[in-house]
C-alpha cells in the first residue's frame, strides 16, 4: 500500500498537465516515454551518488546533487529540445513533467526500499511534495531549453534576438537548480516548506507561460499576415508587393526561367503549409479541433503539397536553396506545427498519387526580354 502511495501523487501530477495540452502535441506513448527516461535518469542518478557519496560529506551532498540530478535530468530535455520535440510552454511542462515524475517515482521507491519506516500519511505527503520539486524543476530547465533553441535558430537565419529571451533562458536553466538545492538544504515545517515550493514553482511556471504565450502570439499573428500578403502577391504576380517578393524578383536574373519557376512554386508550398499548419494550431488551442476536422479532401492536399514540397527541395541545386534560405526557414514551432498537421493528415486510409496543386504560371515570373 505504502509503495501504490508514493506513486499516487506523481500519476496525478502527470494526468493534470497532460490535460492542459489544448495543442494536442504530446501523445501517451510519448508520455510515458519521457517518464521512463525519468525513471532512467534517477538510475543515473543513483550510481553517481554511490560514487560521490565516498568523496563528499553528508552537508555537502545537500548542495551537490540536486545539482547532479538537475543535470542529468537535462538530458533528455536536452535531446527533445535539440530535436524540436519541445517548442511551446505546453510542451516544456509535459514533458519536463514527465521525466521529473519518472525521477519521483523512482526515487520514492528506493526512499521506501532503503529509508525508513513511514506511515501511510508521511508517504503520501513526501510523494506530493518531491514529485513537485523534480516535475517543476525539470518543467523549468525544459522551458528554459526550449528558448535557447529558440535563440540558436535565430542566430543561425542571421535574424534578431532579444536580449530579455537570453537572458530568460539563463534564469531558468539557472533558478531550477538553486530552488532544489534550498529545497534540500533548508529545512522547515513540512507543511510551510511545501506551500514555499508549491508557491514559488507555481509562480515560475505562470510566468514563463505569459512570457511564452507573447511569443506563440507573434509567431502566429505577425507570421501569417507576412505569410498571405506573400502569397497574395505570388499568385496575382506582383512580386514587389512584399519585402520578400521584392528579394525574389532581385535574384530572378541568376537563375534560368525553369529554375526561378520552380524557386516560386517552392516558396509558395511552402508558406501554403506554414499557413495551414498554423491555422490548424490556433484551431487546436481554441479547443475546437475535433468539431472542425480535417476533410479528406483536406487531407489529400496537404499531404500531395508536402510531397511536392521534398520533390522541389530536391530538385533545386544547394546554390537555389542557400539563396532562398531566409524565407523558406522552418523554425522549431513551423517545424512541430506541421509534422502535428502530417500526422493528423496521415489519419486516412485513402491514397493519391495525384499531386497536382495550382500554382502561378510560369510566364508571370519569366525575365522580361
């Protein structure tokens, strides 16, 4: 009973945050993935400490490994960060959840296998509080993962980076382990130390979701008037309707006319995705995903522009795509929005090999002679 009440706090923490996903984009295999490497790391975790343990003294050890355990906690973030799995504040505290209530349930385990005795009531109240602090923490290095990937990509496409995201991202990383190691360290009555991280996490969290509900509002809002304004100008051939219309027409003369053709319709897949992708994430976080699905028609057509899309992408030579690089840049929430809006696509048991999409004609995009 005691081993089925240490675990009770954490299944509750994780069924909770997973309700709040409005987005839809962590599923429960993936769930329970990120808690199993949870559960790995506090493995990790656990042979560090048998190694450590002979080398630091019972008072140094309150500061050393909610350190090592953040790190190693990190991980896994890391690697779904770096993959552009976690790209919203929704994501970040699922899956940063996750793995710290893997961490919880393991630890709790081996607290109830190698500890002391503890009644019923104790178990439950240390489950509630410890799955706290390893969930919120590691909710915490993710979110502040997430932005310095952000910040990367950015850096990469030569685009502007706020000071207040780096430094964002650096408290984060930094204020998770510092609120572990007080945590451990400082002592107090139970219940006041658990209202002191339930408080202090929760207003963490509250705040890096404003912080990030600002950005998903600009990459939505200010990304899809560029994005139909580009489109609007490509398909009534106007090209310098746009600042990004006015660089294509710029480099029009390096290419032959087959090749520039095929540059257009390459753009313009790839803003009709984007567009759709982030249509489709704004209808998932109003909630009204499943009273507007996708008709099969729909889905058809997505898909056959993708298709068409990787067929274009191979057809242009490195020099066509390095040039077209800064407008055709999937970022880490294009990239996640559109493979959600494949896989919703890919819920279909009909087929086509028809990927004829409309596209400008050729002669609109020709050099004049």
């Amino acid at each position: 009973m005691q081993f089925v009440a240490a675990l009770l706090p954490v299944v509750i923490y994780i069924f909770v945050v997973y309700k709040i996903d409005n987005f839809a984009l962590i599923s429960v295999r993936n769930l329970l993935l990120q808690v199993l490497y949870g559960m790995v790391t506090a493995l990790v975790c656990f042979g560090l400490f048998q190694l450590t343990g002979e080398m630091l003294a019972d008072e140094h050890s309150d500061y050393v490994n909610p350190v090592l355990e953040e790190l190693v906690k990190g991980l896994p973030l890391l690697y779904l960060a770096s993959r552009k799995k976690i790209v919203f504040f929704i994501d970040s505290v699922i899956c940063g959840a996750a793995v710290g209530g893997g961490f919880s349930i393991l630890e709790n385990i081996f607290y109830l296998l190698f500890g002391h005795e503890m009644g019923l009531g104790t178990v439950l109240f240390r489950g509630l509080e410890v799955a706290l602090v390893h969930m919120g923490c590691s909710a915490i290095v993710a979110a502040g993962l997430m932005l310095a990937v952000r910040i990367i990509e950015r850096s990469r496409s030569r685009l502007g980076i706020k000071k207040s995201d780096i430094g964002m991202s650096v408290f984060l990383l930094m204020v998770a382990p510092v609120l572990h190691v007080f945590h451990n360290a400082f002592h107090f009555m139970p219940l006041v130390q658990f209202i002191f991280v339930f408080g202090t996490l929760g207003g963490l969290l509250m705040w890096t979701y404003y912080y990030d509900v600002n950005m998903i509002h600009r990459w939505l809002d200010k990304g899809l008037d560029k994005q139909f304004a580009l489109l609007d100008s490509i398909k009534s051939g106007q090209l310098d309707k746009t600042q990004t219309g006015i660089f294509l027409e710029s480099i029009k003369k390096k290419f032959p006319p087959e090749d520039f053709f095929d540059i257009i319709c390459y753009v313009q897949l790839h803003v009709e995705l984007s567009i759709a992708a982030k249509s489709r994430v704004m209808v998932r976080e109003s909630g009204l995903a499943k009273d507007f699905p996708l008709t099969e028609e729909n889905k058809e057509l997505i898909l056959s522009q993708y298709e068409e899309y990787k067929i274009l992408e191979k057809r242009l030579g490195k020099l066509a795509r390095m040039t077209i690089a800064p407008i055709v840049k999937y970022y880490p929430a294009d990239y996640k929005a559109l493979e959600a809006l494949r896989a919703e696509c890919r819920k279909t048991n009909i087929t086509t090999n028809d990927t004829s999409v409309s596209r400008p004609s050729v002669k609109q995009f020709l050099p004049k002679p």
